[in-house]
C-alpha cells in the first residue's frame, strides 16, 4: 500500500513539474494569421527583454539608450507594432553586476522572444552560452568582437577595434601621428578593452608606432599614476577604450600633468555629461570620439524628429549621441522582426534565422549599411570621427558626416577571430 501510495505521489508530482514548465516557457504555435509564434509573442503582443545598466558605471550612457529603446518601439507601435502585433519591452537594471544580470536572465529568459538589450562585454560574455542554450537574439550594446562568434548576438555597426583603426588612420594622415611615435592605450581588462587593443595593435605593427598599453579595471577612478607613467613613455598621443567617468579622467589627469596631447575616445566611452566640470577644457580641446552611429547634431531628418520627440518625453534627462545609439538599434532590431514576420516565424529560431537573411540594411543614415551574412564578422567597418561641441544638441558634431573607413582594413584579421 505504501509503494503505491509513493508512486502515485511521485506521479503526481512530475505531471505538476511538466505543468509549470510548460506555463514557464510557451510552446512554438501558430496563430489565425498564420504566424508561427514562440516564447514572449501572443496574438497582441511581441515581448522583448532589456537587462540595462540605470545605476552602475555605464549608466550615464544606457539610461539613454534604454529610454530611446522604450521610445522607438512606442513610436513603432503607434503605427502598428509588428507584425499587426505591439511591441512590449521588459527592462530590468543589472547595475553591470554579471552576478546580478546572471540571476534576473535566468527569469527574464522565460518571458521574452529575444533580448533588445544586454548591456556591456563582462555581462554578455557571461550569458553568451545561455543564449545559445535559449535560441534568444541579443543586441548586446557593446562593439566587443569575440560576441559576434555566437549567432546569438546582433551586432549593430562597427566593432571597437575598427573605431580604432579609422581613428589612427586619420592622425597618420593628418600627421597627428607619425611613424616611430609613441601612443598609448589606456583600455578596460575585458573584451570591450581585448577588442579595441586588438586595433591599436595592428595599426602600431603596420606603421612603425610605439604601443604603450595601460590595463585598467572598471573600478579604477583615479587614473594619474597612469597618465605619469604614458608620459614618461613619452606617448604623442592616447587611445582609451573606457568608461565616460575613466575617459574624464585621463584628460583631467593628463591636462595637470602638462601633457596636452591628442585623445581619441571609443563612442561607448564618450557622454555629454563630460562637457560639465572639472573635465570641460580638455575634453573640449584634445578629444575626438570614434563610433559609426549618427549624433543628435546631425541634420538627418530621421535623427532631427526622433531627437525632438526624445526631449519632449524625457525634458529631464541630458541629450548625447547614446541617445542615438538606442535609436539605430532598437531600428535594427525591428527590422530583423520584420523579416522573421515576412517569413511567418516569429518563434526564436525564426528570429535568429532572420538575421542571416539582412544585406545592405538601410537606417537612413543612422548607421553605415548593415550587411549580416558574413557570420563572425562586423555588420559594418565605417565609423564616423567626432569633436565635442557644447554648442550642438547632444555636445558632440562629425568632424564630416561622411564616414572614415582605413583602408589598412582590408589587410585586418581581428586578434580575437584568429
């Protein structure tokens, strides 16, 4: 009596396991329209999932890319969604905590289609086999090269390195750099940091420069015993690959140390909020910031009208280029939902097999053209060199809207592709 008893428990409980299992993720199905559909979409709605950074090192710059990311896809929606469906995002903040971020995945994973947003290399590069393991498409708002491995990562533009590489051509064209010069990298330990260095590498081996190369850790503030020892090395010019608050503080330390040389800034490094302060002078004077999407003060009309209905909803909070860094991706994003809707699959292998159908992607200038066929590699190698300018909406305006592309790319095999 008491093994039958035992076994009818145990029955009864692996047939209450499958229950919640199967409310926990939906099943592939299709819908009246036709549509396959999958985890996070119903016959309303598509949900996505956003794991940001609101209140780590990085948040002066994802508050605005999640807050343009929550902007676009309620414009997209006012105009029908996709896919006769609306567009629901799921934000939570990770405070680029990879413990943090690891333990809100494991329940956001279950309630979405795919991820608009994981923010930052460190997070991303712990979650990577997740992905995989879920089918999930993540735009990961980070340029770090060794993701874009997984076909589970929807770069969108260029990778650090090539912001890099055009950034140093264009000294050694205009003579800013020259061959034998010492420059030096002042980069975070990481893949952001691994990206970008794999670029001053190259450009330093091809052209005869010095490389003095300056690891750093996110929690480094003070970065004066660094500068001393950059200018002792007698660098001509610096490369940081860093946080906006890091960035402040090479130029900063660098003013007080008399070395008043030129600073080339990855696009993720830079913020407006650089343009108040103790760091205004030099970051006006010395900076030039390497990224390959457009900038509030660009005269693009798909720029102009989402800027100013930007302000109008968030009076509040300061304008910079992250704020169209969230606009070109969420834009990315949608289009490759567009594409798994053209194919009646909206499940997450419908989306991921979208994406390798997307060449010669058009944002209207937001970013280059996109070209998502090549696996492995950047959808895009152009970036666009900028000046900070407190007199422009957002504080920072193309030295031209033309975008720079080095031809020494074309000889180019990324550190981490090898």
């Amino acid at each position: 009596m008491n093994r039958t008893r035992t076994l009818a428990g145990l029955a009864a409980l692996a047939l209450l396991a499958a229950g919640c299992s199967s409310k926990a993720v939906k099943q592939d199905s299709v819908g009246s329209d036709g549509v396959k559909t999958g985890p996070g979409v119903t016959a309303s709605t598509i949900t996505l999932g956003e794991m940001a950074d609101l209140t780590g090192p990085f948040a002066a710059n994802d508050t605005k890319i999640t807050n343009a990311h929550q902007l676009y896809f309620s414009q997209l929606n006012e105009k029908g969604g996709v896919c006769g469906r609306k567009v629901k995002l799921d934000v939570v903040d990770h405070g680029y905590d990879v413990q943090k971020a690891t333990t809100l995945y494991s329940d956001l994973a279950r309630k979405v289609l795919g991820f608009s947003q994981v923010f930052g290399s460190g997070v991303n590069a712990a979650l990577i086999d997740k992905y995989a393991g879920d089918k999930v498409l993540v735009y990961p708002a980070s340029g770090a090269g060794p993701l874009l491995k997984s076909e589970n990562i929807l770069g969108a533009g260029s990778t650090y390195d090539y912001e890099v590489i055009n950034a140093l051509d264009a000294w050694l064209q205009d003579g800013t750099v020259k061959q034998g010069d010492t420059i030096a990298h002042v980069y975070l330990e990481g893949d952001y940091g691994g990206t970008a260095i794999s670029g001053s590498r190259y450009m330093a081996r091809k052209h005869g420069l010095k490389l003095t190369e300056v690891k750093i850790k996110p929690t480094d503030t003070d970065l004066t015993s660094q500068i001393a020892g950059i200018k002792n090395a007698g660098a001509k010019a610096i490369l940081v690959s860093a946080s906006p608050k890091q960035l402040g503080s090479v130029a900063v330390a660098s003013e007080s140390a008399g070395l008043r040389v030129p600073i080339v800034v990855n696009g993720a490094g830079w913020s407006g909020d650089l343009l108040e302060g103790a760091s205004k002078k030099p970051a006006l004077d010395r900076v030039t910031v390497a990224q390959s999407w457009a900038v509030p003060s660009m005269k693009l009309p798909v720029v102009q009208d989402f800027v100013a209905a930007y302000q109008k909803k968030y009076p509040n909070t300061k304008l910079d280029s992250n704020v169209t860094l969230g606009q070109s991706s969420a834009v990315v994003y949608a289009k490759v939902l567009q594409q798994a809707c053209d194919d009646k699959d909206l499940t997450r292998e419908g989306v991921l097999k979208a994406v390798g159908q997307l060449k010669n992607v058009d944002t209207e200038g937001l970013l280059p053209p996109l070209d998502y066929t090549v696996k492995g590699h950047a959808p895009a190698t152009e970036s666009l060199l900028l000046r900070p300018d407190a007199s422009v909406p957002g504080g920072v305006k193309a030295i031209s809207e033309t975008r720079h592309e080095s031809k020494d790319i074309a000889g180019y095999t990324p550190d981490y592709a090898k």
